[in-house]
C-alpha cells in the first residue's frame, strides 16, 4: 500500500536499542470483558489498559529502520516515533505523533484491521505475536482527550472563504477539521439527523463508545464548524444552491450507505430488515434517528443475519445484547473467505453467536401472521475464483431450512446514485470519478473522497482521501481569491 500521494515515511532518527532483546519480550496481555458479561452490556469489549503495560508492550517495538507499519498506514502514522514516546512516558506527546498524520487515532485504533494493515507489517510479528499497536494507539489517543488535548487555545485566522461539506462520516469530518484549521468556515451538511456518520450510525457502542465521538464533536464545534442534519443533499438543496449561498468549494464525502438487497421470493416479509436499519435502531436512541426508524425493534427469539463482513458481525453481536436466544449467521463461502476483521468473529463465537457456513439463501416464507418464520437455504461447495479472487459458491443441489423471526440482511453497502446525478459529477463504475491526486471532480471546485469514490472502504482510507481533498481545496481557495483580486 503506498502512502498519500505516494510520499515515503519521513525520515526519523533512530534510537539506539537492543531489538534481540527486545524480540524476547512477550505480548502483554490486553484485558478484555468476559464473554457472558457483556452478552448483557453495550460496553467495551477491551478493558482500560495500565500505563505500565502499555509502556511495557510498546517496548517490543524494535524500533526497525525500514518501518514498514508506516508504509503499510494508509495515513503513514509515525508508529515507532509514538511508541518511542509512550515506552519513555510520554503519553501525551505519543498522541500528538498520531495527531500529526491522523485526524481520528482514538478510533481507528479501535476499528481499523491492524491485523491487514500495521500490525499486518510489523517485523516483529515475523517471529511472535505483533506489537499491539491498534490498542497503543486507542490508549494514547482516549489519555490526550481526556486530559484536554482537544482544546482550541488559538482560533485560527479567519480567511472569509466558504466550503460546504456533503457527508458528517469520517472523510467529510477530516476534511472539515483541515480546512478549519487554516481558516476557512465549514459548513456539513448530513442526511441524519445528527454528525458523526457510519461513525454514529454503524459502529455500535461495544466497539466504540459515543462519547468518544461526542468529544470529537464538540472540537470541531469549537473550531468554528457548523453542522446541519436531516438535509438530503440533491432534494432539499442542489450543488448549485450551494454555490447560490457564498460556498467557494463543495466536498462530497456522502459515503457508500445503501445497504445492497437481495433478489430472492419473500424478501420483503415483515421481520426482514436491511442491517443498517437494525444497526440503528438497536443501538442508537430514538430522537436520534429519522422519524421513519424510530420504532423500536421487536423481540426477537431467533435472530438470522445473512452475509459475512465486519457489518454481519456487528448485527449478529447486536442481536444477542437485545436478547435473542438464538442468533445464527449464514455465509455462502467458507470462513477462510470472510471478509472483516478475524478478531470480531472469535467475539461473536465467544458470545453464542452460531455460524452456518457454504448455504445461499432461496426463498424467505412466512408464519400464520405474515411475518418472515422461516429461511429456506441451498448448500453450496465452493467452485472456481471469481473477479474477487474467491473462489465462487456453486450449489449442490441441497436444501435446509433455519427458523427465524428477525432476518438481517447484511450484504455490502453502494452509494446512492441519486447523489452522484443530483450533483452532476461523472461517475465511474457506479462511484464518483475523481483525480486522484487532489480529489477534484469534473466540476470545478466540487470535490469527493471516502466511499462514495472508494465504495465500501475502511474508516482509515475515508479519512485519508478527506486530508488529501482537504489541501487541494485550500490551495483551490487561494487561486480563486487571488483571482478575484
């Protein structure tokens, strides 16, 4: 993976330390929640981690010159320089390190797949477990908030110039903080009713907690960012009015949302519901929510979510802290071609959630009150690969039935096209088409990163693409008032 805008890692001078030493350290042990516990709790699953360990466990970091956690960073976060920082106790400043490249450490440290990513690459993982630097990073980043890191002791410059932002989610939040850093005044404009995004409306609570969010929120808040829900960019207000109202710039950062549907009889049964419908309503309060969303979920006995991703595991995950008895997730391959996070699997086993492997779903039939009662599956074997490099399910002619009341449909997410056309920007393979060196639409001074250009990505790649954006548009900015001069 190469670093934004294909720079390499910055030059650092190296300490002086004693990897073979260092290599026989062991991996500390990161304490988590008992599973029976937090079947019945929305916390955290990972417990608040000592100083002392997480000073010790950065010690394993051998400090190797060619730092291929940092290539392998969609952001290039200095990860041996932060944790140089926090062995020696410098909590504090390890965070500012991140802060450097990352606009969201205290969450990508919980959520990013370190595992495909930093840790993924990290030298010492060659031999033994890797650092945890997922879990560093969280820690160093949940001590700078608290101890009032996010505070604005100097207001930026005003320069008078205007951007409009599309989306609240991770690009359009990085974008924003950016670009109100040197100034300009921000305005983020969201579909829902409050900011934050998939980061609000799609990780629940036992991932990440909201006040986390909350916190980040109320900094951009003090830096002079404004934010207005419930506005459907598109319906309630055109690109063109935007520009109308004084916007110099416009950002798209509207994220890929529309949950993808399956074609098959009886899929739109009471009791079928797509994942980010249950997500919401199952985590979020009600006032939260549009008005369409705020009844609240049903009790469910047997709960079935269908797919296989990161977002398959936070329903199946979900479900057993509403209290359902029995939750089941069916995939059409096998686990070694799930997509997501390993980790979140093993959670999900470790809290009862079942899982049926190689079985497509047919038909969804209804019980006596019209409500979904029943999913009848094919057995599948797994074929030839397909364009994903899977190797694709073929079914074998057999066929099973799981009962259940609750049906989640959890396979991938697309952008709404309405936005794209709404906003008269080219798209390219159904996502908007951009240069991907300054993230520039077709149309001047309109901008896009983050899934709506990605599809379905990482929090880490959104917010990369919104950093990117957010120097083009301040260069964008300076052109054009030095045009009007």
């Amino acid at each position: 993976m190469q670093m934004p805008n294909d720079k390499q890692p910055p030059k650092r001078s190296m300490p002086e330390v004693d990897r073979k030493a260092r290599l026989k350290i062991p991996r500390q042990p990161l304490p988590k929640q008992d599973p029976q516990a937090r079947r019945s709790n929305w916390n955290e699953v990972y417990l608040p981690i000592r100083l002392e360990l997480a000073k010790a466990e950065a010690e394993r970091c051998i400090q190797c010159p060619a730092a291929p956690c940092v290539t392998a960073c969609p952001v290039g976060n200095d990860i041996p320089g932060a944790l140089w920082k926090l062995e020696n106790g410098d909590v504090l400043g390890a965070a500012e390190v991140f802060y450097e490249t990352s606009n969201l450490p205290e969450m990508c440290g919980r959520f990013c797949p370190q595992e495909s990513l930093c840790e993924g690459s990290c030298v010492v993982g060659k031999r033994a477990a890797p650092v945890a630097i997922g879990r560093l990073e969280a820690f160093v980043a949940d001590e700078y908030r608290t101890s009032g890191g996010y505070d604005v002791e100097t207001p930026p410059v005003v320069t008078g110039q205007r951007v409009a932002v599309v989306g609240a989610g991770p690009a359009g939040l990085a974008v924003a903080e950016e670009l109100a850093k040197k100034g300009h005044q921000i305005t983020i404009f969201d579909s829902w009713p409050e900011p934050g995004g998939v980061l609000l409306y799609g990780i629940p609570n036992f991932k990440m907690q909201k006040e986390i969010l909350d916190a980040k929120l109320e900094y951009l808040w003090e830096l002079g960012i404004t934010f207005q829900g419930n506005t459907y960019v598109g319906r309630d207000v055109t690109i063109d009015q935007l520009f109308e109202r004084g916007y110099q710039a416009v950002f798209l950062g509207f994220g890929a949302s529309q949950g993808n549907q399956l074609d098959a009889p009886g899929a739109d049964l009471p009791g079928v519901i797509i994942a980010t419908e249950y997500l919401v309503r199952g985590n979020l309060k009600p006032e939260q929510l549009p008005e369409s969303m705020r009844e609240p979920l049903p009790d469910a006995k047997r709960v079935l979510v269908i797919g296989g991703g990161d977002t398959s595991m936070d329903c199946v995950r979900t479900a057993v802290r509403l209290g359902a008895g029995e939750v089941t997730c069916v995939y059409r391959r096998t686990e070694a071609e799930q997509t997501g996070r390993v980790e979140e699997r093993i959670h999900a086993v470790e809290e009862g959630v079942r899982f049926e492997y190689l079985a497509s779903p047919l038909r969804f039939e209804a019980g006596a009150d019209g409500s979904i009662e029943r999913v009848q599956f094919s057995r599948t074997e797994l074929g030839e690969p397909d364009e994903s490099g899977r190797r694709r399910p073929v079914p074998t002619g057999e066929e099973f039935s799981v009962e259940a009341d609750t049906v989640v449909i959890a396979i991938g997410y697309g952008i709404d096209q309405d936005l794209p056309e709404a906003a008269e920007v080219d798209v390219e393979d159904w996502r908007v088409a951009i240069d991907s060196e300054t993230g520039e639409t077709n149309r001047p001074g309109v901008f896009a990163g983050g899934d709506c250009v990605n599809g379905a990505d990482l929090v880490v790649t959104a917010m990369a693409d919104g950093r990117k954006a957010a120097v083009a548009i301040d260069s964008y900015l300076k052109d054009q008032a030095t045009k009007a001069a």
